[in-house]
C-alpha cells in the first residue's frame, strides 16, 4: 500500500510539472505569435505608406501599380505573406467600396483576409 501512495505522488508530480511546462510553452507560442502578427501589422501600415506616393491617406490604381514595379514594396508584400503574382488584380479586390482609392483599413483588412486571418 505504501508503495502504491508513492507512486501515485510521484506520478502526480510528474504529470504536475508536464502540465506546467505545456501551460508556459502555449504561453511562449502565444506571446511569439502576437508579436509576428503586430510585425505584420506595421509592415502592412508600412507598405500603404510607400504605396500612398502623394500622401493623401488613400492609394489610387495608379500609385498601387507603380509600387509594384519596386522591389522593395513586392519584398514586404512576400514577408507579410502576400502573394505578389496577381498583385496588379488586387486593387479591385482592395477597393471595397469602389470608391477608386484604396483606404488603409480597406488595405489591411484584405492583407489579413489574403493571409487567412
């Protein structure tokens, strides 16, 4: 009987501390992902800033495919996990309102959309 209480405290222990340990992995995963994500976030805000050339807060058709012909706007596109192959057919799908200018929500809302957030 003695043994049998001992093993159960020694197995308590150690599913304890397997416990623990998964709790603060989950935490570290977690934390590591808020922060690739609000990365993310700024590199979108970044790239609407290069984009938006005349600096009125929206991007045209026009000032959109002139950032795609830089290679540092296609470099942020692909480190944010933006596929610039169609690019140049993403400003209609941007354009929620159809308003002919991209806004920044409506820039960022489809960059997380494209991302599957």
């Amino acid at each position: 009987l003695t043994t049998f209480a001992l093993m159960n405290v020694v197995t308590a222990t150690m599913v304890e501390g397997t416990v623990q340990r998964a709790i603060a992995l989950e935490i570290a995963n977690h934390a590591e992902k808020e922060k690739r994500e609000r990365k993310a976030m700024r590199v979108m805000y970044a790239l609407f800033r290069f984009a938006d050339t005349d600096g009125s807060g929206f991007v045209s058709r026009g000032e959109f495919e002139s950032a795609l012909q830089s290679r540092e706007f296609i470099g942020h596109m692909i480190e944010v996990g933006l596929s610039h192959q169609f690019a140049a057919d993403l400003f209609d799908l941007m354009d929620y309102d159809n308003s002919g200018e991209i806004s920044p929500e409506e820039f960022v809302a489809f960059c997380l959309r494209a991302r599957g957030e």
